[in-house]
C-alpha cells in the first residue's frame, strides 16, 4: 500500500469526503467516487451527515470502516 507522496506521509495528506456539489467548482460527483478518492490520504469528513438519505448512510460508515483497518 501506498505509505507517501514524495516525502510527505499519507498521514499529513487531508482526503475529505464533502457534499455531492463542490462548492469550488459547481461540479457533482458520486459518494462512490468521492469515498474512492479519500483513499489517497488521510480520510476527514467535511459533509453535514444529517442531510444525507438514510439509504445512503450505510456507505460512508463504510468509509470510515475502511480507514479504520488500514
């Protein structure tokens, strides 16, 4: 597994899975995607979770599952 990016650390690279919507870019992306992309660094979460669909609730506390075990 990947552990650094250059000379930085894995740890020190903030991966942060937001809202569907980037507020940067006007751009919408899938949870799927997003919680990939967290992969590459240091998973933090930057996403009100009371607005995300109880259906959908079950994949981020996946994520989390994941960062946990790595």
């Amino acid at each position: 597994m990947l552990r650094r990016v250059g000379d930085l650390p894995l740890k020190y690279l903030g991966a942060h899975l937001t809202v569907p919507l980037s507020h940067q870019t006007g751009r919408t992306s899938t949870l799927d995607l997003r919680a990939a992309t967290t992969l590459f660094g240091q998973l933090r979460i930057q996403w009100d979770l009371r607005t995300v669909p109880p259906h959908e609730l079950d994949r981020p506390a996946r994520r989390v599952d994941l960062d946990q075990r790595k």
